[in-house]
C-alpha cells in the first residue's frame, strides 16, 4: 500500500493530479512538474470533529484489527512515513489530531474519501490559490486551501532550540508552509532551514514576528492568510 494509502476502511483513494504547465518568465520558457494538491473547502475543528465520529466514532486508541488505527483510522505505513513511530492508536489524541491536520493541509479530504463525501467535506466555503512559491529554481504549483482559523496553537514559541527533538506542532506548521509552495523538509526538527522560511514568511506578509521563530501569530496566519 502506498503512502497516500490513509483511507476510509472500504474505498479506494483517488490519486493526486498531475500536470506539466509551460511558464514564460522574463523571455524564458520553462515546463514544471505540477504538484497539485486539491483542496476545495477550509478545515475547521468542527470538521475534525465529525470526520473523528465518522471514521472510528471519536475513539482515539481503537484498534480493531483492520490494518487502521486510531480517532482518524490511519494505517501504520502513512503513520511512519509521516515521521511518527509507534501505532497511530497508541499516539496521544494532540499528536493525532496534529497529524491529520499535516495530511489534509498537504491533501485535502482525499485521504478520507468516504467520510469526506457523506459530511461533504471539500465541497463549499473554500477557496484554492494556485502559486509559483518555492522561492527557488524550481517552482512548484500547489493549490493551497484558506482556513477561517488555525489548528490551535501549542502556546510554545518555536525556535531553533526545537532543532534535536520532532514536535507534532513543528511537523504540522512545516506541512502547511510546503503545502503554500514553500520549500521546507517536513521532519518536526526546528532547524535553519525552518527559521529561514519562517523569517521569510513573516516578512512577506509584515506579521512583525521575530526573525527565525514561529509565535502565535506566524502560526496562523500559515492558515488563514492569503497565499501571494
């Protein structure tokens, strides 16, 4: 099974799309590979909420012996290549939550096709925003999803001192920022790379956060402010 395997217990996922569009900037032309991750509604706790009743019935340490795990029934194979160890349902319900946040703001609610279609989930209140944002050579076309509001915030100010030890906070805020087209490891380790694309970011959108950190306020507006 392959890692964009986490699903609902019975259908298949759809793949992500995939296209080659030809970019003409400054007289040169260039194809890219697109990298399209569709997202067609903004993610509210409310919609964790009911997605959490509909795959597992809110329970967090289930395990029934079908290859899922857990409040969002993850399989072990997605779980690992997340960078989390262990089960899903042996996971504390914040580091579930946090990783179901880190998939659907990569890929939307495809993960849960089911239960994305009966609470009809991706099909309204959203908005898509198509970017050239990786800030390097090559560029990289994500369509990235507006939230009303931001998972919540840990209260922990991230720095590079969070470098040695993977948080479930720093793994979900890096997923986001590579889902808006920055380029960024998603590894949950703080390190230089990390406070690069967070001084950048802060700069961009004039958030008057400190260079090289990630505070409450550069934490959601990585949700909830325009992609430009």
């Amino acid at each position: 099974m392959p890692f964009t395997s986490l699903r609902a217990r019975k259908p298949k996922h759809a793949k992500p799309s995939k296209a080659a569009p030809v970019l003409a900037v400054g007289g040169l032309t260039a194809s890219f590979g697109a990298a399209l991750t569709t997202t067609a509604s903004a993610a509210s706790d409310d919609d964790f909420a009911r997605l959490r009743m509909c795959e597992s019935g809110g329970n967090y340490s289930t395990n029934t012996g079908n290859g899922y795990y857990g409040a969002y029934q993850f399989d072990s194979r997605t779980w690992h290549g997340l960078g989390y160890s262990g089960l899903p349902s042996q996971a504390s319900k914040g580091t579930q939550d946090s990783a179901a946040h880190e998939l659907q703001a990569a890929r939307g609610w495809q993960p849960w096709p089911a239960c994305a279609r009966k609470l009809g989930l991706g099909r309204d209140g959203g908005r898509d925003d198509t970017i050239h944002a990786t800030r390097t050579r090559s560029v990289t076309i994500v369509k990235t999803t507006l939230s009303s509001h931001a998972p919540a915030w840990s209260g922990h100010v991230i720095t590079t001192g969070d470098v040695t030890t993977a948080r479930p906070d720093v793994r979900a805020w890096q997923a986001r920022m590579r889902a808006r087209g920055w380029d960024i490891k998603v590894d949950g380790k703080f390190g230089p790379r990390s406070a690069h694309v967070a001084t950048r970011f802060a700069a961009e959108k004039r958030l008057g956060t400190p260079a090289g950190i990630v505070d409450e306020s550069l934490w959601n507006a990585a949700w909830v402010v325009p992609v430009s």
